[in-house]
C-alpha cells in the first residue's frame, strides 16, 4: 500500500511539474477544495459497505491465533454479507487499481490529498482516472473458502495513515 501510494504522489507530483520526490501531494485549487470539503466531513462519511461488522480495528493489535505477536494495522477489517457491493465513501477521482500476484484487487480513490483504499476486492466496476461520487459502487467484496467476506479499507493523508473510525459515521 505504502508504494503504491509513494507511486502515486510522484506521478501526480510530475503531471503538476513538482517535486517527484515529495511525500505530499502537490494540489491543484480543485484538488484543495476537494480535499477541504473531504475534512470537513471527518467522522461523516458513508462506510464503505452497507452493513458489517469491525473485526480488525487501527493501530497496534494482538494476534488472535497468538496474543504474543503484535501487529500494526494501518486500516480496518470490515466483516460483511457475501456479495456485498463496495461503495466510495467520498466524491474522487480512482487514483490505482492494483492487482498483485495471489492476491485480490485493491482500489485506491484520491479526495485532494486524501486517499480512501478498499481491499480485498472480488469485482472492481471503476478503471483508473473515473469520477466517483459518494456512495457509487466501484466493487464486490471477495468471500474466501471459509465463507469469511472482509474488506479492508483505509484512510491516508498524503502518505501517512489516519484511523477510520475518526472519518466514517459511527464506527
């Protein structure tokens, strides 16, 4: 996630003819409103799925199988229905949509100099560059062999992670 989006402020860094190496988000007057009108929604936003359940929360957490290993989460576990339709929280632009090897799509949407990230994606309906609005379903979420269906999804500004639960409603 870190690289992607490091990826993705140089490469919108040198389309504005700025400083490639920059680990910030060089906005444009739309960009900063975009991202002004994003703030001003903290602890408003839509969740990502109509209904689920938070199974990982941010930050430091233990291990289920082994309560002596510490992890540190950068986002959320959202567990939900399966089919369940993956919804933009916020009006943006779909920044990436990165499929790795023996792993699901992520979808990374770009509000000024905030990034929303969805993973573990079964479906992706948006292509890189498309307008999204909130609530617009850019995906399913996939459901492994044991029938578990989560979606991880976060928050960054610029390139450094913020909790979710300050940003969505209610969590």
């Amino acid at each position: 996630i870190n690289r992607l989006i490091r990826e993705a402020i140089a490469a919108s860094n040198k389309k504005a003819g700025k400083s490639e190496s920059s680990s910030d988000f060089s906005l444009t007057p739309e960009a900063k409103l975009i991202a002004k009108n994003f703030v001003a929604n903290k602890g408003k936003l839509p969740w990502p799925v109509a209904k689920g359940v938070v199974k990982v929360r941010y930050g430091t957490q233990r291990s289920l199988i082994d309560p002596s290993v510490e992890f540190n989460s950068v986002g959320v576990k959202i567990a939900t229905d399966k089919g369940a339709k993956v919804r933009a929280v916020f009006e943006g632009e779909v920044m990436t949509i990165a499929v790795h090897k023996n792993s699901n799509p992520i979808v990374l949407i770009r509000h000024g100099n905030y990034i929303t990230i969805y993973r573990n994606l079964f479906k992706v309906y948006v292509r890189k560059g498309d307008k999204v609005s909130a609530k617009q379903e850019i995906g399913e979420v996939f459901t492994n062999n044991e029938g578990e269906t989560m979606l991880g999804f976060g928050v960054f500004k610029d390139s450094q992670p913020e909790n979710p639960a300050s940003w969505l409603y209610k969590m």
